[in-house]
C-alpha cells in the first residue's frame, strides 16, 4: 500500500466530465458498465445505490434501479442536481460504488466508513512498487492510493470489510491492471 498526499489542489472540472463524455459511448465502456451493473443486481438486486465519482453518469444511467451520486466535479454535482440523485458528502449509505474513484480519495478510511453494507470497486492492482512507478496508472497528485491486491484486502479489512468477490475482468475487458472487489461490512 502507498499514498501520495496531494501537493497541489487538482481540479476535476469540465474537462474531465468531457473525457468521461467522449468514452460513453464506445464499445469498451458499454461493457465495462453492463459487467459493473451485473455485478451490483447479483450481490443487492434492485437496493439503492451510492455511486460515488460518477465520470459523466453513464453507470447511473445504465442501472435501472434506485442509483444516487456523489461528486467533486461541479459538472457532476449538476448532473445529480438536476436529476434529483445527488447525496451530499458524509451520509451514511447502505452500498457505494467506487468505480474508478477509491485511488482518488484522500482519506478512504473515512469514506468507507460511512457505508453500512456493500462496497463495489475497481482500481489499478500493482504487483509491487516497481510496477506502481512504471504504471500508466501512476499518476501523483491525482492518485493518491496504489495498492497490491492483498493491500487492498488487508486496508478493507482494517476498515471493517470483508472481500466477497474479486476478478480481472476489467482486464480482460481492456483495462490495464484494474481489478474489481465487491467487499461486504464485517
């Protein structure tokens, strides 16, 4: 496990909405999302949902079921505004998905606290610290958490959440040394 605190503030705006915007619709995040939806309706069915770093909203969109968001990104922020699905930071919730997000977060162990069930997550794996530094995935300042798989495990385990499930699908898919963990409260 390492962390790289944040030296300077790093802005999600409008240019990162646009990025996630510009992916929607291609062949990859299609499966990605229906993978990820899957996965959710197999462990809690049609339970409500805290999707936490939304992107542009297209796993809120592809889940038909009750799925609220939370953000740092003004453009997210808006887009739950104006739907009705935005939660505000620090509500307690029954299950979150961390798509993405968890490695962006700088104090996870508080984030995950606030969760009283079912924890969803995909992030980059690393087999050791090399592998960390040669990563495209190493990127200081906007990741701030790098992660074995057993130091995910373990850092969930000391927060109070078992691992349920973990695959490489998302590998498989075409994402380089992402791994998907669902986690359950302990």
């Amino acid at each position: 496990m390492g962390y790289f605190p944040p030296y300077e503030n790093f802005a999600y705006a409008e240019n990162y909405w646009d990025h996630y915007r510009k992916l929607e619709g291609t062949k990859m995040c299609h499966e990605l999302n229906r993978f990820r939806v899957d996965l959710v309706e197999q462990f809690i069915g049609d339970l409500p949902l805290l999707d936490v770093g939304i992107g542009c909203g297209t796993f809120i969109k592809e889940r038909e079921h009750k799925t609220y968001g939370g953000d740092v990104n003004p453009m997210g922020i808006l887009w739950l505004k104006e739907r009705g699905l935005y939660k505000t930071p620090f509500e307690h919730v029954d299950n979150a998905s961390y798509w993405d997000v968890a490695e962006h977060i700088p104090d996870l162990a508080g984030e995950v606290d606030r969760v009283e069930d079912y924890i969803f997550m995909s992030m980059p794996i690393y087999d050791n610290e090399a592998h960390c530094l040669e990563s495209k995935h190493f990127k200081p300042n906007e990741h701030l958490w790098y992660f074995t798989e057993e130091g995910l495990v373990d850092f969930m385990k000391y927060n109070g959440f078992d691992c349920e499930y973990r695959c490489c699908t998302e590998s498989e898919i075409g994402r380089e040394d992402v791994m998907t963990f669902v986690f359950l409260r302990s």
